[in-house]
C-alpha cells in the first residue's frame, strides 16, 4: 500500500471509491443505484421567478426544486485567478459589450429559455444552483463552449513546460467562439493526447446541441459520467500508483475507459478477487467508521471534535493525553501542526465545507500561528475542492472556507436519529419529572371541579423516578386533587412524550406531550 492507491468496492446497490495515500485514507465517495448525482449536469431550462432583491431568479430544470440562479452567475464569468490567460496567435480577442447583472432580467425575462450548469447540488432544503457558464471537463482539457478564453493552470510551476503547453494551446484547432483550460494533468502530456482530448470534448458538446434543439425545456442534455468513469478520468494520472478493482467487469470497463488515455495508465488497473469484502481485507473500512466519529484522535495524543451544522463547520483542537516536553509552547504548536494536518484530511474525507472555523491551542508567539497556518494552506493544496482560509486570529480561530457541492458523507449516509431528531440529545429523566409535575399541577387548578382519577402514561424511566426520588412530591400533588393520581409506565414511550387522561370517561385526554 505505498504510495498513492485507489480501491474500488464494485456492487450492485453501491459503487465505493477510497484514496489511499501510503496507506492512510484520504478520500472516500460512494454512489448508489437510483441517486441522481445532477452536479456538473447541464439543463435546457426555463425562467420561473424573478427576485431582484436577492438579484437572482429561479429556473426550473425538471427537479423537484427550482435550481438558484444569481445575477452574478449569469454574467460572462473572467478566468479563475488560479489560471492564467493565454492570448491566442492570429486571432485578435472580440470586443464584447459588457454585460452588467443589471441587464440579467432583460436578458432572461420569466419564461424565457436558458442554458444552466448545475454548480451545486441539492442540500438540505435548498435547491441546486447554476451558471450559465458551462463547461465540460476531459482528462487534460476543459472546454467552454461560450467564452473564448484560454488558459492555463498556475499550478503547472515549470517555465519550460508552461511554454511548451501555450506552443501546444496555439496549435489546437478550436472552434471559434469557444475556448479551453489546460488542467494540472496536463504536464508532460504529448500533443497527440490534447487533440484526442478536444475531439472527445467537442463531440460531447455537439451531442448536447442535439439534445438541446430537439426537446422542450426543462431537460437535462448532459449528465456527468457515473463514480466508475469520473475516477478514471480525474484520479488516473501519474500520481497514482494502482488501481484495485473487486469486481472483474468494472475493471475491465475502467480498462477499456483507460485504453483511451494510454496504454500505460491501462496496465495500473488491477482486479483483486477477494473472499471477504475489499474494504475490510485492505482496513480501510475502519477509517471509514472514524470519519463518523464526533472525536478525532491526533497521534500525538490530542484529539479533535468535529461539529457539523447546516452551514458551518466547528473544529475545537484540544491537547488531551498529550504532555509532550516541558516546553508548553512546542507542545501547543506540534499539537496544532498535527491538527492541522488532520483538520484538511477530514474535511476531504467527510465531504464538509462550507464556512469552517478552527479554534486552535492559543499560541503566543506570532511565528508559532505562522507556522500553523502555512500547515493548513500546505495540506488544502491537495484538495480539489476550492478552499480559502485566512489568518489565525489574535483569540486563536482559524476561518475558512470549503466548496461544497454536494452533501456531506454523514448527511448522505445517514438519516436523522428517529428518537432525538437529529439533536443527538434528550432531556433528562429529572427534566421530565419537573416538566411532567408541573403540567399535572396545571391539570389540576384548571379541572379542580369537575376531573376525579387522573391517569397519567410517561416513559418506564420516569416511572422509576416518580416511585423513588419524587414519591414525597407526588404524593404531594395527589393532596392538593379530590381524586387519584394513577401513574402507567410504558417502556416504548418516547421519554420526551406523556399523556394526562381523565379515568371516567374512557381515558379521555387532557393533556398529550409531543416529542
């Protein structure tokens, strides 16, 4: 398991992807029969609303919720500052009038037809959101097909190969009106791959024009490839050093997906029959369960806990078993370089993003907190998620923010606790005792004339309390009414739930709790 490793769980419900890095992992997506992953999808749809206070419309693309497009979204979109812009040879740059998000409106008036790029899945209540910037992504290339721009990314440092790639980028015959972006992977491609890359592209992109003229909006005409094919297209490179495969038919599709790239990349795919699941054969399903984990164990003996809201991220760092030197102030900064570390990892492997805020070990010297900082911004450079993170504050909160664009690993795994509600919490049996009494007293003012026995159902833990620690009360109240106060125990009552019933008449309710 050195170096870089992906494992793929092939089954007929679910599609696992882990990212090994020597042995430890990094990152983990899961795909399952009938979910409908729509990022990176394109839709032909249709203008439904207007908002010009929140300067953004909604358009419905066929979902179950209108997708979010903001004014700022629907404006011809500058390259991104991690690339940079190549001017093409022999073809002098169009002088467009420039459109303000002012004439959105106009542009795209209700009911009109636009063509949309999903840059944000569905979360929680919200709808997807859009761009009417689209683009498709190849193995080395992305194309745009409504800008004419060229780039390429800043992340390829060598300035031979940087020049070797615009010398290449002059050759390629692009379509005008159109443009491409050199991805990261392209370093040390050959030009043959960029033209077979493009062809691909370009036939995708008249594949989706075809779609668009000959059906009425709203419909999707693009959907990204399934887990199998993204993981061949985005995580095949040079860095990685094997792919292992359960299932025979995957691996020979994701051969046949790698034949097409190179004939080296198609010989790191390897199937691995195995007796016992692959996830658990490899200890990988191990670290998957820690992923789940509130607590996160540093090897230095500190921890993490991780709390995940809606929209914001809390990570408390905390030295726990940690005593290090007698030096506190090396023993903070290595326990905060460790989080630090870890911090970048889980937000990759958990899938969280977001607004993310750190409270580190306060650290008092300034070049401590630089050090820590420079960890951060070191390790997110492997994310492919776009990431900002800013500097560590004089009480010592870290503030970043992460991409997201789908949900996150737990809230795709997992559904909301039946009996908490998702709280991960519940009131005490004392808190109940108290709550229950005084609507008991309430009972009995309000129904003093005219209520005898009153019957009263609460959780069997409740119950205990009322016959031990809160007899003496009990029977308190039961002085103050003219008739019994008669108490059942139910073992699959909710603890937060009781009922108040009149015993005359047929346990007629006075009072019912809701969880």
């Amino acid at each position: 398991m050195e170096g870089s490793t992906i494992i793929i769980n092939a089954e007929k419900l679910e599609r696992r992807v882990a990212l090994l890095e020597n042995g430890v992992l990094e990152e983990y997506t899961i795909e399952r029969e009938g979910e409908d992953n729509i990022v990176g999808g394109i839709f032909k749809g249709r203008v439904k609303n207007i908002e010009p206070g929140l300067k953004a419309m909604f358009v419905d693309i066929g979902q179950e919720k209108n997708a979010f497009l903001h004014f700022w979204d629907a404006l011809p979109a500058a390259l991104d500052s991690s690339l940079e812009e190549i001017e093409r040879e022999g073809r002098p740059k169009k002088q467009q009038r420039k459109i303000t998000s002012k004439d959105i409106p106009d542009i795209y008036p209700i009911g009109s037809e636009i063509m949309v790029q999903v840059t944000k899945g569905p979360i929680g209540t919200k709808g997807p959101r859009v761009t009417t910037n689209v683009s498709l992504a190849g193995r080395y290339l992305v194309l745009m097909p409504f800008t004419d721009q060229f780039g390429i990314s800043r992340k390829i440092e060598d300035p031979k190969e940087r020049l070797r790639l615009r010398q290449i980028m002059q050759k390629l015959n692009v379509p005008d009106g159109m443009g491409i972006i050199m991805r990261t992977v392209a370093q040390g491609q050959r030009y043959r791959h960029f033209v077979r890359d493009l062809a691909m592209l370009l036939e995708q992109w008249y594949s989706v024009e075809e779609k668009k003229e000959a059906n009425p909006a709203p419909v999707c005409v693009y959907k990204e490839p399934d887990l199998i094919e993204r993981t061949a297209r985005d995580f095949l490179t040079d860095t990685v050093d094997n792919i292992i495969c359960d299932n025979a038919e995957t691996t020979e599709h994701m051969r046949a997906i790698a034949g097409k790239i190179s004939r080296r990349a198609k010989r790191h795919i390897q199937h691995f029959p195995v007796r016992t699941p692959i996830f658990e054969e490899l200890g990988i399903e191990k670290q998957i369960n820690e992923a789940f984990q509130r607590q996160v164990l540093l090897p230095c003996g500190g921890y993490l806990v991780i709390d995940e809201t809606e929209a914001l991220i809390a990570i408390d760092v905390n030295t726990g078993r940690n005593k290090g030197t007698k030096d506190l102030d090396k023993t903070i900064l290595d326990t905060n370089l460790e989080a630090a570390y870890e911090i970048a990892r889980q937000l990759r492997l958990r899938n969280i993003g977001g607004l993310v805020v750190v409270d580190f070990i306060d650290m008092r010297h300034r070049k401590d907190q630089q050090a820590v900082y420079k960890a951060m911004k070191d390790r997110l450079k492997r994310d492919k998620a776009k990431t900002q993170v800013l500097q560590i504050t004089p009480i010592g909160l870290m503030e970043m923010t992460r991409q997201r664009l789908n949900e996150s690993l737990r809230e795709s795994v997992h559904d909301p606790c039946p009996y908490c509600g998702g709280r991960g919490r519940v009131k005490s049996v004392m808190t109940m005792s108290v709550e229950i009494q005084r609507q008991i007293y309430a009972c009995i003012q309000k129904y003093r004339d005219t209520i005898g026995d009153m019957v009263i159902v609460v959780n069997s833990e409740v119950l205990s309390r009322f016959k031990n620690e809160d007899a003496s009360l009990l029977m308190e109240l039961e002085r103050q009414h003219s008739g019994r106060l008669i108490f059942r125990g139910d073992h699959n009552q909710h603890r937060e739930s009781f009922a108040i019933y009149d015993a005359r008449y047929d346990n007629k309710p006075l009072y019912q709790s809701g969880q």
